[in-house]
C-alpha cells in the first residue's frame, strides 16, 4: 500500500481508495501546483488504467491503458493464501485460478520469484495471467527470505536458498494437491532468476511431486550473476 502523508496526502487518500477500491492506486506524476494528478489503477484483471485527476474541476478523467488488445474479460482474480511449511512456519502467498474454473483437480504451476531477497505482490501478472488464460492454476509463494514481512522473517533465509528455501516451495506444491486444487499427475515447476535455480534443485529434493520443471535464466553460478569474487562468498558463509 502506498499513503501519502500530510493533511493534503490525506485528500489524495480518501479520493483514491473511494474512487478505486480493491486497486493498487498510485499518483504517477503531478503538476507543480498540487492540483493536478496521474494516477495509475491496476489490479490482477487490470493492467494498467490512466487517470487524470483535477482536484480543481473535482472530476476524474480516464486517460488510456496498457496493454490495449488484452481481453480483460479473460483474466483471472488472484487470490491470498498461506500455508504452513513442515517446520512450522507461514508462508504467504498468492493463488490464481482461470476465469470460470470451479479450482479443483487443474493443471498447476507452481512459480517461485526471483531475488530471492524479493517478493511476488497482489496485481497484474503476464505471466501469471498467460498461463490462467491457458487452463492452469498458479501458485506464487513469498517464501522465507522474501521482503515485506519484517526483518526476521528476511533472516530465515540466510543461507536457505538450497535448503530451507526450497522445502517452503515444496510445501507449498504439496498444500496444493492436499487443498485438492491441483491435479497430481499435471504440476509443473517454472522459474525466473532465483526461481529458476528452485526450479532445477526443488525436483532435486522432492521427484515425487513435478511432472516437469522450466528454468528461465536461472542462477547456477554466483559469480556470474552477482560480479563477486569467490572468495568474498566463501568469507560470507
């Protein structure tokens, strides 16, 4: 959530969360004296809508929006969830399921993040909504180590990212089969970045689970992604 502070930034709050409910509402740009605003709305079914808003005339003019030759009608709602990993602890995240779909027994994805110090958010995804528009279900985890949720949960993922990190994806793969939302014999591993080295060491430790796994631009070797001699990360073990 972005809030904008100030008796004026208060203004701007109640305009934007009554204006755009259930969005991520965001100024983009404004004029010099305050008056006159770009807001930017998007949701998980909307990629991106301009808005102009004139706090003198007390009017919201819509402007243009990405993605013009998407069909929004198709796009699916992501929903919140959490579940709980083998030792214990809660891992958020978020679940997609195609537009129209009961959410039983799919074809599922499973789609760590990238960072890994990072984190998946509530909102339009391409990729999420290419594959929903296909027929599957996605899942996207903010596993430990994930930021937004305070320092120490970041901490338990301090060197996890072969261990720890990938048992909370695991988890989180089997939680779905369990909630009976995917199909056990059509769960698939995709991953960017550091989601796709968990893409490749997560079927490692558990085969049971994934009937394929797809790797896209995985980290294999630290040095070459991060530009850091060798000695430096065996000093930060």
């Amino acid at each position: 959530h972005v809030v904008y502070l100030g008796e004026h930034g208060q203004k701007l709050n109640k305009i934007l969360s009554t204006s755009f409910p259930d969005t991520n509402a965001q100024i983009q740009s404004a004029s010099k004296d305050k008056k006159k605003y770009i807001v930017r709305v998007s949701s998980p079914t909307d990629p991106g809508t301009f808005y102009l808003l004139d706090l003198d005339a007390n009017k919201i003019e819509m402007l243009s929006f990405n993605y013009q030759k998407v069909d929004v009608s198709k796009l699916s709602e992501m929903q919140q969830i959490s579940y709980i990993a083998r030792d214990g602890l809660e891992i958020n995240g978020y679940l997609s399921f195609p537009a129209g779909s009961n959410g039983k027994n799919l074809p599922t994805i499973i789609m760590p993040h990238d960072g890994p110090v990072a984190r998946d958010n509530w909102g339009y995804d391409y990729r999420v909504q290419f594959l929903t528009t296909r027929g599957y279900a996605v899942l996207q985890m903010n596993f430990r180590g994930s930021t937004g949720y305070g320092f120490e949960f970041r901490q338990k993922g301090r060197h996890e990212w072969g261990r720890k990190m990938l048992e909370d994806i695991n988890d989180g793969a089997k939680w779905m089969i369990d909630q009976g939302y995917a199909d056990p014999k059509r769960v698939c591993l995709v991953g960017e970045g550091f989601g796709g080295y968990a893409a490749l060491q997560s079927i490692v430790k558990d085969q049971s689970l994934y009937k394929c796994s797809a790797a896209i631009a995985p980290i294999t070797d630290l040095e070459v992604r991060f530009g850091a001699s060798r000695t430096n990360f065996v000093e930060s073990k």
